[in-house]
C-alpha cells in the first residue's frame, strides 16, 4: 500500500509526500501521477519519511523524474529513512539523487 499526497508550494513548486512501499504493485500509480504534474514545475521534492521500502521498480520512478527535471528544474528527495537509504547506497542511486 502506498499513499500519495500531492502539495502545491506554488506554480512552480511541487512536494510529494509519500508513505507505505513504493515496489511494483504501487510504482505504476505513482509514475502517473507524477508525468501528469511535471508541466512548469521547476522545483520537485520527494518527501519519503515515511515511506518504508522501495523496490526497483519504485527506483525506476524517481529516475524517471530526476531525468524529466534534469530539464526543467530541480528535484531533491528527503528524509529517507536509514533501511530505504541503504537501498540508495546499495544501488548507486545515492550518487545520482539528492538526497537530504
């Protein structure tokens, strides 16, 4: 199960808090939404505190997005928990997010 709230900080600034586990059965719903809310977003944030494991297909989301704005802005996920962190290090995404 994966919860999604979607918070507006302006035009141009979008935060997506997300909470639950973000693998193959809950990655597709997100990847929707996120497509569908990049248009004239300049600065994204992840807010995955509560979020309490990702899989590779979760990965493939926020590497989706980190390339789309890679063109358009900013993107920065914050406070991982330490077990999801260390599936960023294990995986090299550690050094191809950023990660606060």
């Amino acid at each position: 199960m994966l919860n999604i709230t979607r918070n507006s900080n302006g035009p141009e600034d979008l935060t997506f808090v997300l909470s639950g586990r973000l693998d193959t059965t809950t990655s597709p719903e997100l990847d929707a939404e996120v497509k569908e809310s990049l248009g004239g977003i300049k600065e994204l944030v992840f807010d995955i505190a509560d979020l309490q494991y990702i899989s590779s297909a979760g990965l493939r989301v926020l590497l989706s997005a980190q390339k789309i704005m890679n063109k358009q802005g900013s993107m920065v996920v914050k406070n991982p928990s330490d077990e999801v962190k260390e599936i960023f290090d294990v995986t090299g995404f550690a050094d191809i997010l950023t990660i606060e």
